[in-house]
C-alpha cells in the first residue's frame, strides 16, 4: 500500500499482489488515509495490477474483530473530510465492490466488473453502501444472487476506456479539486447520504454480529 500527494490532491493505491485482498493491515491503512484528509484535499484511492481487488483476504475470518475492522475502513470512506474517487480496473469484488460504492465518484474500466459473494462467504452485510450504486432491489438481488454485474450496468459509475481510466480518475479529481472546497464540504454533509449509507451499513454489520443462529 502506498501513499503519494500532489499538492492537494492524495493517491492512494492498494498494492498486495496477487488480487489486491485486504487484510487487517489494508484495512486499518484505509482507514488511517481517510482519517488523515483534509477538506480541502481530494483522496484518489486506486489499485495496481489488473484486479482493482478480490475484497476481504480469505486468510483472515471474515466475522468478529476482522469484520469490525473491514466495517470500520469502508464508514471512514464515507466520512472521510475529503471527496473521494475511486477508479477500478478488473474484477471488484466483496470489499472491493463497496470501495468503489463509497466513492463520491465512482469510475470504473468498461471490461470491469463487480460481485458480491457475501453471502457464500457467510456474512450478510453490503447492501447499505451497495445501494449507492445500484438501485435499492436490484442491490438486494446482487447479494442474494452473488451474481457479476458489468461495468455498463453501474449507470451511478463512470464507464471508461481501461487505457484512460487513470487519466479519467484523476482529471475526475481535478475538478473536484478546483472547486470551492468549503462548498464541497458542505454539500457533502448537508445532502446527508453518505452518513445515511454508513449508519445502515453499521446497522446490517451489528445484526449479523447478534444473530441467534
């Protein structure tokens, strides 16, 4: 994992190959980044190699404190201080597919593709970060289907060319960044959707934390 700064606008780029899972490590260095952001700053989270990421390290249970953490890296996305875009290439899946979701632009290779397998996994969180990128039911569909949606299906993404989506990311970024920042705070804060997003995700993660079965 790696961190670069261009004046105000922060790349930073997950780095574990061969599928760029993540693990506690990965999780917790998210989650830091975001925590460090200024408002006036733009975070450019992207990921090397030809898979944007598998989600969650199998290595690693994917229940009790390892999910907590995960939890706790994909809510920092969505209350980090700074806007975010996030740019994928190749599959994106479990964790990966919710990192793309929490974006406030999203941006995603035209021969990409997410899935969420939770469910075959054994855990039964997403749906409150998914649903800003899907509608609502077909959300609930994609998890309980674990299906592969293309790229061209995320009408809320930003569909490009694999060879420009770097380009695209951080000409995205740009712009975000020319802006007046203390308008794009409080655009942020006052439309409320990202904390609605992160607040059902936490919800959906302490229920399953409680189930009787």
């Amino acid at each position: 994992m790696r961190v670069q700064r261009d004046g105000r606008l922060v790349r930073a780029t997950l780095d574990r190959p061969p599928v760029n899972a993540f693990d506690t490590a990965a999780y917790r260095w998210l989650t830091e980044v975001c925590d460090g952001m200024r408002p006036d700053e733009c975070l450019l989270i992207d990921a090397a190699g030809r898979v944007f990421s598998a989600g969650h390290d199998r290595n690693e249970p994917a229940d009790g404190e390892g999910l907590t953490i995960g939890a706790g890296a994909l809510t920092a996305v969505l209350r980090c201080p700074a806007p975010v875009v996030v740019a994928a290439q190749g599959p994106a899946i479990g964790a990966g597919a919710l990192l793309l979701a929490a974006a406030d632009v999203p941006l995603i290779a035209a021969d990409a593709w997410l899935s969420l397998p939770e469910l075959d996994v054994g855990v039964t969180v997403g749906h409150g970060i998914l649903s800003r990128l899907l509608p609502p039911a077909v959300a609930s569909r994609v998890l309980l289907t674990s299906e592969r949606v293309p790229a061209e299906q995320l009408a809320a993404a930003v569909v490009v060319p694999a060879e420009e989506l770097s380009s695209a990311a951080e000409g995205a970024a740009r712009v975000l960044l020319g802006k007046p920042f203390e308008l794009v705070s409080l655009a942020r804060r006052s439309w409320g959707e990202r904390e609605r997003a992160a607040t059902a995700y936490e919800s959906e993660v302490a229920a399953f934390l409680s189930r009787g079965f």
